[in-house]
C-alpha cells in the first residue's frame, strides 16, 4: 500500500474550527472529498482542498497513482503557536486576545482491490 503525504503549517484558524472539516473527510474515497470539500460553506474547507489537491499532485507526479485509487487514510489537525494580541477597553485596561493556529497533516493511500473467492459447494 502506498502512502502520500502533504502537509500545511502555520494556518491561521484555530484548531477546533478546522477539525470540523477534517473529521467529515476521514476515511473517504479522494473522488468523494474534493466533492465534498468544493461545496461546503465553512471558512475552513477551503485550505483543506488546497491541500487534498496539493496531496493529490505529489502522488501523480512523484508515484504515478490514479485519483481514483486514492483514500484519505488520515488526516489531522494540531495546534500551532498562538499568537497573543491585546484588545484595549474601557477604563486604561487591556485584555489578551489568544490568536490560534493550525497545522494539519494529511494521508493518502491506495486502496487495497477486494478480490472475490469462489466458494464450492459440497454434498452432504
């Protein structure tokens, strides 16, 4: 089985967020994903398809693979650095405002082809 790897750093949208997404293309065909991924109206779908796509072309060009052998073996989201900003308010104070990050690791592989057994049937 052989395996493609992409990845995306430093996304500025917090973790939480993109892991909506993620969690919604696990385990499906390729095919299936980018469908999925185009249509969805989340802020996060977005990065993600640049990057199935992204994990689509390394295996095209560097393992000569078919999109349709392809499924999204795994892919998951870690949280990066956190960007700390200061919101000014009322009466000279100051509260943090935590800015997140997301780095997402993305999978694919081919998909193992089931091969029917026949099976005889005997006489009793």
């Amino acid at each position: 089985m052989t395996q493609v790897t992409a990845k995306l750093r430093f996304l500025r949208m917090g973790p939480r967020k993109v892991r909506l997404i993620v969690d919604m293309i696990r385990g499906k065909k390729v095919t299936r994903a980018l469908d999925l991924l185009s249509v969805m109206p989340k802020r996060a779908a977005r990065p993600v398809l640049k990057l199935l796509n992204s994990a689509v072309a390394n295996a095209k060009h560097n393992h000569s693979l078919a999109v349709e052998d392809l499924k999204v073996s795994e892919i998951y989201v870690d949280g990066g650095p956190v960007l700390k900003r200061w919101m000014p308010k009322a009466h000279g104070r100051a509260t943090p405002i935590r800015e997140r990050t997301s780095h997402i690791n993305l999978v694919l592989a081919t998909m193992e082809k089931k091969i029917k057994k026949e099976v005889k049937k005997t006489d009793k």
